[in-house]
C-alpha cells in the first residue's frame, strides 16, 4: 500500500507514538485533573509535558496558553465563536477551507458579523490586499497557512506585523502546516494557532490544539465540568482550563507529545525539504505520463493538485484506491479553494506527502496512473 | 529524626501547580502536586503545591519570580500564611 493522503491525516504513526499511546492505555491513563492518586496524576504529567513540547516548538513561551481541542476546526471556532460579536468585521482567504469558511459563514447569516475574502492571487499583492479590507471594527484575521488544496505559502509574518499594527487579532490555521513548515508564534506575531494533532505533528486522531497569545482571552464554546472550581456556575477565567470540558483524550494527547518529540528531532526544516524534492519528483512524473493539469504548478510542498486525462477526479481516486495508492479526489471541503484555483465540476485529485513517503511511492503512483491511462484511452 | 511540616501553595488549576513545581524544581526546591481538601476550599475543587515550611520564603519568592499566580498559602496548621 502506497499513502499519499496526509493532508487528511499522517500515516504511519512514528514507532514511538504507537508505543506511547499503547503504554498510556495499558498503564497510565487515569482521568487528568480528577483526583490526586498515582493514574490520575500520572496523566495530568504528560499532558503538561505536551503543553510544553508545544508552547516550546511553537514559541508561545506559556504552557497554560496551550488549550486541547477536538482538532483544528474545534480550535478555529473557539477562536471565532470566542471572539466575534454581532458588528465585528472579519478577514479570511480565497483559499480557506471549511472550517474557516462555514463557522464565518454562519456567523454573519445568524450573528450580524460582516466578513471580506481577500484574495491570495497574486502573491506579492496578499499583504495590500488585506491592508485596503482593514475597517475600524474589523476585529479578527483568520487565514490558513498553507492551504490543504495547493502548497501555496501565505505571507503569515507580514500578515501578523499589519494586524499587529492596526490592533487586528491574527490568528493561523495550521491544519496542514504544523509540523511541515516553521512557525514561530512570536515572530510571525500569531495571536492564536489553530493546530491538528494528526496530521504533520504525528499524532493520532483525537485531539488538537490552540495556542492563545498573551493579549487573547475568549468567551467559552463549552461550558461543564474540568476538575477546578466544581462548586462555582462559571468556567474558570484563566486558560487553560477555561477552554477544556470533560475528560480530556489522554491517549491522544501523549500521541501528539511523541509525535512533536519526533518531528523536532526531525527538524521541520528537513521535513520540508524532503516534501520540497517528493513534489517536484512527482511533479516531473506526472508531467511524463502527460494528460495531467497541476493547479498551482509554481508551488511545491506537501500537496500537489491535479487532474489527469479528463476523467472525474474522484474516478481516478478509486481507480488508484483498488491499486493500492491511497489519494484524495473531490473538493476536500474546500469550496473556496477549488474556486481559486479553477478547477472543473468534480474537483481534482490531490496528492499530498509526508515524513514516511519516498521516491519509490512516487514510482507506485505513476505506474498506477500509466495503467489506469493505458485503460481508458 | 525530625517531624517536618508541610505548608501548601494553592493555585488556580491543576495545569499551574504542574507549572510551580516546575517553577520550584528549577529553584532546587521540592514539592509535591496535592489536591486541596474540598471541605476547606471557597470554590471546590482544587490543587497546589506542598513544601517544607521551612522554605516558606525561598517558595514564594521562587514562584514570584517564575510568574505563578498563587491564590494563598496555608500552613500545616492551616492557617493562612
């Protein structure tokens, strides 16, 4: 089996994590911030140590702002729903997916909040074109930094010093650059960073993560029990806990410690590289087969969009499913991403690479696509 | 052998007195996470730090410094201190 589908999720898991995941269930996982005996702190340790793994590879410089989430789309509409209110303007990309796009999108049907899309194309001209947007009561940016539909980069430091400047909040989807590309919440200037854990930081499905800045305080989405303050009717006002309700996903969340361990002995700047020379690998034999259409073939990174020989890109998905590639086709709840980048009725097929992919899966891929050519021609 | 007696920091959550015997380690101070007995907390539930009383002052001035929030500090009697 070849996986070229960690957009959605990374896979395989490192050795470590499955290790990890498998002892805390096995030995360790009391319910954290429940109790004071031995199982219960032993999870709540680990779940700080993954609050520090990731404040530190994100450069947040406080644990306690890193609040555990469902995913990255529960982490984007705290930040929304958390920070929103009927008048406010918000800014988001031509290029965001759903999880940017519906939480807005309903907020301005039902909430009185107005919202513009700025568009990505040309590059140069992002940071302009999001400065003329900028109103008085424009209160929030949200934009992803990579797209899941393209390897387009989005100019998040400039981005973050205009906000900055204009006492805009800024706030990152990370959903498919977390552990694929550098971020620095400090420099780039990121008020909140909505994160996976997933995808390129290794973990497993389960859990994500927001990281708050220092200025950021938000209303709550949820309300109920976390172990502090049980006789009071409010949430508790200091992060994290103001944020987390109910148990949280230990086995999940010692997944993503292993996971960030991983990709930081890795080094993401290694990481990318190798997706950098996977995609033009790709690129040049998709090229080779011919009959293929890449969106955005100036962008390489971790994902490459494409159609091939006219056939409905889902088809070609399944075609490529029962030779054992796995891919992605269809829109990837992504409508206004497909819509920037044109693609046809049906949407395209997307192949996207991770820590784990080599030359050889690139080799599987397109002796699959020659065969499915080779059948429907 | 000496009976030592324990004093405690209380803290706003479980996530911060992680963070203070963080804070008190680096000091070179020990402590223990414990949860603050519910029948003696305003607002229920509860965790903080236990430490010698005798290292009352290197505590608090060791969490000052490193940024913990502390709500009070009791002592092994549990009176305020």
């Amino acid at each position: 089996m070849i996986y070229l589908d960690n957009a959605a999720t990374g896979f395989p898991k490192p050795e470590s994590v499955v290790s990890e995941v498998n002892n805390c269930i096995k030995n360790y996982c009391g319910n954290p911030g429940r109790g004071s005996h031995e199982l219960a702190l032993a999870s709540a340790e680990k779940i700080y140590e993954c609050r520090e793994a990731l404040s530190d590879f994100f450069f947040l410089g406080s644990p306690e702002r890193v609040v555990f989430t469902e995913n990255a789309t529960h982490s984007i509409n705290l930040v929304i729903k958390g920070l929103l209110h009927r008048g406010d303007h918000v800014i988001i990309s031509d290029m965001e997916h759903n999880s940017v796009f519906r939480p807005i999108y309903r907020m301005a049907k039902e909430n009185g909040v107005h919202f513009d899309i700025f568009p990505t194309h040309p590059e140069e001209r992002i940071v302009d074109n999001v400065k003329r947007l900028i109103r008085r009561n424009t209160k929030l940016v949200i934009c992803t930094h990579t797209p899941n539909v393209s390897s387009a980069i989005l100019p998040i430091a400039e981005l973050g010093e205009l906000c900055r400047n204009r006492g805009v909040v800024f706030a990152l989807d990370a959903a498919q650059s977390a552990g694929h590309l550098p971020i620095n919440m400090k420099d780039m200037k990121i008020d909140a960073l909505c994160l996976p854990g997933h995808k390129g930081l290794c973990g497993i499905q389960g859990c994500g993560a927001l990281c708050l800045g220092e200025e950021i305080s938000l209303s709550t989405l949820t309300e109920g029990g976390n172990g502090i303050n049980s006789l009071e009717a409010d949430m508790p006002e200091l992060s994290p806990e103001r944020y987390e309700t109910g148990t949280l996903p230990t086995p999940s969340i010692v997944g993503l410690l292993q996971g960030v361990r991983e990709v930081a002995s890795t080094g993401v700047e290694r990481i990318h590289k190798h997706e950098l020379a996977l995609w033009q690998i790709c690129y040049e034999a998709l090229m080779r087969l011919g009959g293929v259409e890449v969106y955005e073939p100036d962008c390489a990174g971790a994902v490459l969009l494409f159609n091939f020989n006219r056939l409905p890109s889902d088809r070609v998905a399944s075609e490529l499913g029962r030779a054992g590639v796995c891919v992605r086709g269809g829109y990837h709840c992504s409508a206004l991403g497909h819509k920037t980048l044109k693609t046809p009725p049906g949407g395209a097929v997307r192949v996207s690479f991770g820590l784990y992919n080599n030359e050889q899966d690139i080799d599987g891929l397109a002796d699959a696509l020659a065969h499915i050519k080779r059948k429907t021609e | 052998m000496t009976n030592e007696i324990y004093c405690t920091a209380a803290l706003p959550s479980l996530t911060y007195a992680m963070k203070a015997q963080r804070v008190l380690s680096a000091a070179g101070l020990n402590s223990d996470i414990v949860k603050l007995d519910s029948s003696k907390t305003k607002h229920g539930c509860g965790y903080g730090v236990s430490f010698s009383c005798s290292e009352t002052d290197s505590v608090k001035r060791a969490l000052r410094s490193g940024g913990v929030n502390v709500k009070q500090y009791v002592s092994g009697g549990g009176e305020l201190l």
